[in-house]
C-alpha cells in the first residue's frame, strides 16, 4: 500500500527557509494531488497547500506569499518550501495524499486518505 | 473564505456511550465534508468521505450524515481506542480543505 514518509531539518533559523520533501511509496506519484498540512504544538490542524503530479498547486491564501510546493515525478517526491519563518512556523509538518472520488452524476470529493508519520520543525536560532 | 466551526469543543463519555460531534460550514458546502480522527503523536486518519461515506476499513460504528452548512459524526457505541480528537475538513471551496478547530473526546 502507499506510504508517506515527511523528511528534512528538524530546526531552522528565523528568516531563513524551511524546506521538506515527501517520499511516496508502493504506489506511483501520478494521477493524484498531493498536501501539506502542519499542526503547531498543542493546536489544530491547518492545510498548507496541494499539487497535482503535473505540477499545478493551489496553496492557502494566509501562506501563499511564502510558499512553494513542486514534485519531481522521477523521484516519486514532492516538497514543500516555506520562506521567511518565525516561530510561528514551528510544528508537525504531514505530507498526504489526496484522493478523488467521483459520482455517477460527475461530482469530484475529496479527501486526504494517507498521511505521512509527520516531521517536527522547530523554527529557533 | 468558509469558516469550520466544531461543537463542542471537547466532551467527556464513558466506554458504550452514543456520541455526537456537530460541524458547522460558514456557508453551504453541500456534502464536501470530511471527518478525521487524530490520536496523541499520531497523523490523522480518514474516517468519513462526502458527509456521509465511511472510509474502508473504519468500524461501522462511525457515521456521517448532513448536508449544506450543517454535519455530524456520531459514535453508536464508544470503544476505548475511540478516545482522541476529531477534526472536521471541507472540500468544497478553492482553495479547500479548511479544517474545523477539533473536538476532543476523553474519558470520563
């Protein structure tokens, strides 16, 4: 089955540039979205952005000017950079697939169904 | 934007307890709505797809209904491996994918 595994610093200095990488496994990177999604400690969930295995990406408006997600399909990876990080930026990082499920009438639902183990980042000089 | 808000916020019940956890869109998002579990030190896992679809492999005793700006996971019957937060997500809107704040569910 497909597994997820986040990889990367687990500190990064304020200002400087927080970078990720998510390897899938057992399954190829095409034909699917894929996520970022982080958790500050002790707090909630929030989605950082999706890219298609084509490179399309949408991200979230409260991050966009920071972020840049890409994949390299030869490498079955996608990463995830962010720039200019307080530490605000501290938490688990998760990487997830997101799977499309279509309806005889051809509405799209999606969801995230596998998920990375998650990585720390601390964001401390 | 569409605002996820979850009640409540966190509840106490007993192992065999029927639970109830209610997810409110800020606008309607018909049935792009789904439900998430998380566990302490552990990556959320799906549990619920398009309001109302259980996720293959999740107990039956996970349900999903609603549509529009109003949804609910109920637990019929509370198992001690369900105690852990709950998290709402919808997937209606671009961007999409806004998560509700969570519910966390512990003994009591």
């Amino acid at each position: 089955q497909v597994q997820l595994q986040e990889s990367g610093p687990g500190l990064v200095k304020p200002s400087e540039t927080l970078s990720l990488t998510c390897t899938v496994s057992g399954g190829s990177i095409s034909s699917y979205y894929w996520s970022w999604i982080r958790q500050p400690p002790g707090k909630g969930l929030e989605w950082i952005g999706y890219i298609y295995y084509s490179g399309s990406t949408n991200y979230n408006p409260s991050l966009k000017s920071r972020v840049t997600i890409s994949v390299d399909t030869s490498k079955n990876q996608f990463s995830l950079k962010l720039s200019s990080v307080t530490a605000a930026d501290t938490a688990v990082y998760y990487c997830a697939r997101i799977h499309g499920y279509s309806t005889q009438l051809g509405y799209y639902y999606y969801y995230m169904d596998v998920w990375g183990k998650g990585t720390t980042v601390t964001v401390s000089s | 934007d569409i605002q996820m808000t979850q009640s409540p916020s966190s509840l106490s019940a007993s192992v065999g307890d029927r639970v109830t956890i209610t997810c409110r869109a800020s606008q309607s998002i018909s049935s792009y709505l789904n439900w998430y579990q998380q566990k302490p030190g552990k990556a959320p896992k799906l549990l619920i797809y398009a309001a109302s679809s259980l996720q293959s492999g999740v107990p039956s005793r996970f349900s999903g209904s609603g549509s529009g700006t109003d949804f609910t996971l109920t637990i019929s019957s509370l198992q001690p491996e369900d105690f852990a937060t709950y998290y709402c997500q919808q997937s209606y809107s671009t961007p999409g994918f806004t998560f509700g704040p969570g519910t966390k569910v512990d003994i009591k």
